[in-house]
C-alpha cells in the first residue's frame, strides 16, 4: 500500500499539515517526509540547512521557541513516540497575530507539521519521544528566544490532563509572556 504526499492547510495562515509519502508492505514500511520537488508542487519553497533530532521523556513540555533573527522554517515530524505540537502566530501584520493551533504528532500517524518563518514552536510530549526538525536555517544561539508556555493570553489548552508530571527546562521557566513579546515589537 502507497499513501502518497498530501498537504492539508490549518487554521492559521502558512503552516500545513502534511502526510509524508509511505510506502507498507509486509516487512514494515518506508517513509519520505520531504521531497524537494513534492514541496514545490504544492507552493513551498523550503530548502533544508540542518536538521536536528530531541530525545524526550513523557511529561517534557518544550515552551514557544523561535528566533528573532534569521528566523527558521521548520518541518517537524515525531519519530518515535507521540507529542502535542503548537504553533503560534507571531507576525505582528498578521490577521491570526497571537492565534494558536495544536496538532497530535506520532510515529503512528506520521503526520508532519510545516511551520513557517514568523511562527513560535512548542510541543508536550505524551509518549517518550522522538522528534525531528528540519530547518531552513541554521540555528544562531544569540537570537534564540521563546514565550511561557503556560502564557495566560495565549490560553494554550495542552492536553495535561495526560501527563502525570511536567518536565520543564529552567530556561522555559524564564521565559517572557506574550505581552512581553509583543510589547518588543514596537
């Protein structure tokens, strides 16, 4: 059985999510999650620059990451295990402007997530995990930066109530609110 490409549009204007090509048979299957040429088909023009992989224990909750300089596209797709994947609008002209969507990710449903330059990233992991990026940009500590996770003008609904105990990261603990972030932009 062949599931071929398929790219599905989200509430939020730019990020997709895709269903990478897999090919099953009896042995298992083979997977390609990105093809240059399929992107193009579909109006993405994403080139790749370094892809990284986390490994995470269940409960880790990764807070809204992004990079206020030389921002990155990514294309994120759970391996192994399953998350709780959120993007945040962050472009201040944009009529979704600090709208947020979720998305279940895992090695189950292979689904992928294309999240634009502009957009904030997080994810709550619900199974040990896996995930890859892969970004058009290579990643610049100085201009890295992020919002709570737990924002209360975001009002991200995390689906907690699957997770017996949060991991958090000092540095996502410290992070700013949105009001923070938004007051920056002026």
């Amino acid at each position: 059985m062949i599931q071929p490409f398929s790219f599905e549009k989200t509430t939020l204007n730019g990020p997709l999510l895709i269903n990478p090509f897999v090919a099953f048979d009896n042995r298992g299957y083979l997977i390609k999650d990105y093809s240059k040429e399929k992107f193009h088909e579909n109006n993405l023009e994403y080139d790749l620059e370094e892809v990284f992989y986390t490994n995470s224990k269940k409960g880790v909750i990764r807070a809204i990451h992004f990079q206020r300089v030389k921002e990155q596209a990514k294309l994120v797709r759970c391996v192994y295990g399953e998350i709780y994947d959120v993007v945040v609008d962050l472009r201040k002209s944009s009529p979704t402007f600090g709208k947020w969507e979720g998305f279940y990710l895992s090695e189950e449903n292979k689904k992928q997530l294309f999240i634009p330059e502009g957009f904030g990233h997080g994810y709550l992991v619900l199974k040990d995990s896996i995930v890859s990026y892969k970004c058009n940009e290579i990643f610049y500590s100085e201009y890295d930066d992020g919002i709570l996770w737990n924002d209360k003008t975001l009002n991200i609904d995390w689906p907690l109530h699957l997770i017996d105990n949060l991991i958090i990261s000092d540095k996502d603990t410290n992070l700013q609110s949105f009001n923070d972030f938004k007051n920056s932009l002026r």
